[in-house]
C-alpha cells in the first residue's frame, strides 16, 4: 500500500458514508470511491418515505456538527428535510463525484494486504482500506402472519412505501407501534376511513413538542451564534445522559422521571379509561426504545380510530382475522414491524486474515471491538457497526465520535507504524466479556421485554454503559489493543 495515499473504499452512502468521505477529502486522502447499492444517497432517510416520517432526534442536533442547518421547518426534523439536507451536504462536499452508484457489493476477501471486492454488477475493485458504513437498520422484518399472501387489497411494509396507493378514504391497519407505526397512524388519523392500530405491547410514550420554526426564527439562526445559544448544547447532552443512565439502572432518577413523564402523557391524554388500560405499557420504561409523540395519543382517539389489542390470527383475503375470531374487512394492510438489527454489512460474504470468515466471527452475535475493528479483518473499519451506542440521541453525533477513532487508526497507516491494523483476539474478547456483563445489567435485559435491542440469545446488542465512557474511548485508541506502542511513546523512544 502507498502509505501517503492508500486507496480507500467506503461502503455505503448514507449519513455514516458521506462523512467518512468528507472528512477522509479533509485529511488529505485522495484516493477514494464510496459505492452505494441504491441510485441516490441518503441511506434510511431515502428508503423510508412512510407518511408521518420524523426523526425524533432535535432537527439541529441531527446534522453534522460541521455543517448545522438553520433552515429546518420544525422541532423534530421532517424525514423529506433530512433527505435533502443529506443530498444537499453530499453535493456540497463532492461525495456525489466520488460515489459509484447502482453498486452492490456482495463479496470483501482480504488476501495478501488488499480488500478485493466484488460486486452484484460483475464489477471488482480492491482497497486497502475498507470502510463500512453500511447502516443498522435496513433490512426490513417481515412478520411471519399465515394467509399474508391471500390478502386481496395493497400490503406493504413501512420501509417500502408503495405511493401509487391512494389512501384517503381506505380501512387501513397498521401493525406495529414502535417509533414507525406510531409515526403513520398520526400522520393517518382523519384521513383514512377507518384507521386500525394493531398493537401487540403497548409502548411508553413521550410527550414531545413539535412546533414550527417561523421564518424570522430560521432568519435568526444563519448565525451560528445564534444558533448555538438557541441548541443548548450542554441541555442536550444532559439529556444524553439522562437517557443512559436511565438504561443502566432501571431505579435511577432520570429513570423515574422519564416513566411519570410517559403516564402523566397516558393519563392526561386519554380519556377513555378502558383505552387508557389497553394503552398502558406493562414493562419498564425504555426496555424498548422510548416513542416520542407529540400527538399519537389523539390520533388514536380520533372516531375513525381504532386500536386492536386482540392478537392477529390470520390475514384473510379480505383483511385481519383476529384472535377473538372478528374479520377486520380491510383495503391496505401495512406492517410497521421494524428491521433485522443483526445484518449489518451481510448478506455480503467477508473474509478477513486467513480465510476467517465474518459469518463464522458472528456466528454467536455480531460484535465488535469498541464497535469498529474486529481481530483477522485488518483495515475494515465499522461506522454505527454492532455493540455501538443507539438509542433515542443521534446516532451522526455517534459516527463522528467513532470518525475521531478510525481517524488516530488511518493515522498509523499513514505514518508507516504497521501495514494492517486490527485488535488482538485479547482485547476483543476482554471487551466483549465485559460488555455482554455490563449487557446483563441494563433495563434491555431486565427490563422484561422484546426488542430488537436483543440478539438471538437474548443480550442486549448496544452499548451498555453511559455515553461519557464512549465518548472517551473512541478519543484515543488503547494502542496495545492494536499491538502498537503510543505514538508519543514512540516518538520519544525514536529522540
Ligand atoms: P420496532 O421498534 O422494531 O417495532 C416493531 C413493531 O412491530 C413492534 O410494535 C412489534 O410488536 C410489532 N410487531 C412485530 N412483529 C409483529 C407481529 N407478528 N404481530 C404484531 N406486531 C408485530 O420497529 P420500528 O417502529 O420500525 O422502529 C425501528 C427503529 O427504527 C426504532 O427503534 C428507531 O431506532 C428507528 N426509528 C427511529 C425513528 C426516529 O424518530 N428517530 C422513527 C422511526 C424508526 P412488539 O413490541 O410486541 O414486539
């Protein structure tokens, strides 16, 4: 590998993508291709398009630190808005120049110090470093409900939106309320004739404001000053915090504080005590993620609102057959039913240092060191990869952190240190030991829910400390992880 200028291959154009490849333009990397399967950036925000789209993130603190946006329309940041932003960003920085779209790659082999890739098209290009910021959550989960395919009106799923279908007027259900499910029926309720929400857990809901930015605001914060004071930054990683702290012990304040937040929401909201009781979450707050709603609880009351709490037992040509044995006649049923949190890069094949295959490495559950490297796949850096902080804050701010990390990483390839940098099998395992113990302690585990937090054995896939402690680990590598001695120690040792 030229060590000066190595030849860089980014997976993925989405948010982690496009800042991988502005900040590597930054760092004096030239050599540089991103490949992106679909035909434009964007990633989530460009898959998604349901009705009712938002992220639940504050619009200013979901953007790249480095380029703030003073012209969101609302609180909570529309999902068009995000797109375009993204789009706009990606322009701005020359991503678009450096990115082949329509390129799938299915197949990463490292053999003699290269990443060789191929891809879907036939296409093959090889690197020696490769950067995957290929998402978390994109591979949509499909429920497995008998007599799916018998259903004579239009099904879709969330991520998947089919807008050649009218709503208006139409008997529509949606099935799942997480954040997405959630999102639709308050974007739906009024429009559609009748408005189904099939709810398996009831969710713990937080009240949220939501209001617009009028123009002499948006005005006011082309000042970055302006815009700066209007953030409050130091409220926001309070916020942060308070969040983890809530997830690490179940019985702290801010949990507390977070769970009378959500009732007072329930019981100030709605009025029907019996739908109050069908609408009251039985598990801890936050074992799932929390749902921000600044109106879910009056789209549900609306008259041509309907919750169903009876479980489904069939879908019929005609609709939903519930357990209670009721047809529910409908003409579009969509599942809002989440993700495969555990695909990451796969279905691609990767194999790593002789022949170790990521399939065989993640066989237990994906994992990772510190959320990034991984021992015998050297050079292959993660971006929001497994075991990383998710949860209700922003997950751009999570990938600049780690950007900081791989940044110190991409530094000792450069200065000739080592021609592969990958953490020993100790430093993983050591983290990993940890991790999954510190796993076994927060409200995921204990919390008495499923989530898509969980893997195939049941542990909690995230980060499961505060995020003080990530933040300080991504600040500097632990260079014995890597084998390698501390640039400052080496520099000394070198005088
Ligand atoms: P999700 O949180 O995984 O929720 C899936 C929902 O589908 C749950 O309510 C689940 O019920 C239900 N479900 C699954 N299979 C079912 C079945 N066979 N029958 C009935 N119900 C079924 O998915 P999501 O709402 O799409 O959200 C996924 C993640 O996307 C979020 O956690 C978040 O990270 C992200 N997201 C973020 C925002 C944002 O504002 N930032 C917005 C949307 C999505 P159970 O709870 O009973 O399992």
């Amino acid at each position: 590998m030229s060590a000066t200028q190595p030849r860089i291959i980014v997976l993925g154009a989405g948010m982690a993508g496009i800042l991988a490849g502005i900040r590597l333009q930054e760092e004096g990397y030239t050599d540089i291709t991103l490949y992106e399967k679909a035909d434009r950036v964007g990633g989530t925000w460009r898959d998604n398009t349901y009705p009712g789209l938002t992220c639940d993130v504050p619009s200013h603190f979901y953007t790249y630190s480095f380029e703030r946006n003073p012209d969101w329309s609302r609180h909570l940041p529309p999902g068009p808005e995000i797109q375009t932003y993204f789009e706009r960003t990606a322009a701005k920085y020359g991503i678009d120049r450096l990115t082949r779209f329509g390129e799938e790659a299915t197949r990463a082999d490292y053999r003699e110090g290269r990443w060789q890739l191929q891809f879907r098209s036939g296409h093959r290009d090889s690197a020696d470093i490769l950067i995957a910021a290929t998402g978390v959550l994109h591979h949509p989960r499909y429920p497995d409900i008998a007599g799916a395919e018998s259903f004579r009106g239009d099904l879709m799923h969330s991520a998947r939106w089919d807008h050649s279908v009218t709503l208006e007027g139409k008997r529509i259900g949606v099935i799942g309320n997480g954040s997405t499910g959630v999102q639709i029926i308050s974007a739906l309720a009024g429009k559609a004739a009748l408005l189904e929400h099939y709810q398996r857990t009831p969710q713990w809901i937080m009240p949220v404001e939501n209001g617009v930015f009028s123009e002499a605001e948006r005005a006011a914060f082309r000042d970055p000053e302006v815009l700066a004071q209007a953030m409050n930054v130091e409220e926001y990683m309070a916020a942060v915090e308070a969040y983890t702290q809530s997830i690490t012990d179940m019985e702290s304040e801010p949990a507390r504080a977070m769970a009378k937040a959500c009732l007072d929401n329930l019981e100030q909201s709605v009025t029907d005590p019996a739908l109050r009781e069908q609408l009251r979450p039985d598990h801890a707050p936050l074992c799932k993620r929390l749902v921000f709603s600044p109106d879910y609880y009056q789209a549900i009351q609306h008259p041509q609102s309907r919750l169903v709490r009876d479980g489904i037992e069939r879908i019929e040509p005609e609709g939903i057959r519930t357990a209670d044995g009721e047809l529910h006649e409908l003409d579009v049923i969509v599942y809002a039913t989440g993700f495969h949190a555990d695909h990451f890069m796969r279905p691609m094949t990767i194999n790593g240092r002789n022949g170790a295959s990521l399939d065989a490495f993640w066989a237990d559950r994906p994992k990772a060191y510190l959320a990034v490297t991984m021992p015998d796949f050297p050079n292959l850096f993660m971006l929001n990869g497994p075991n990383g902080p998710v949860g209700n804050f922003s997950l751009i701010d999570i990938a600049e952190h780690q950007w900081g990390y791989i940044s110190q990483l991409l530094g000792r390839l450069r200065a000739n240190d080592c021609t592969e940098i990958a953490p020993s099998f100790e430093a993983m395992e050591r983290f990993e030991t940890e991790r999954v113990a510190a796993a076994k302690n927060t409200v995921w585990y204990l919390g008495g829910c499923v989530s898509w937090y969980l893997d195939a054995e049941g542990i909690p896939s995230s980060w499961p400390w505060n995020f003080a402690r990530f933040t300080a680990c991504m600040a500097e590598p632990d260079w014995a992880a890597f084998g390698l001695p501390a640039p400052q120690a080496e520099a000394s040792s070198a005088a």
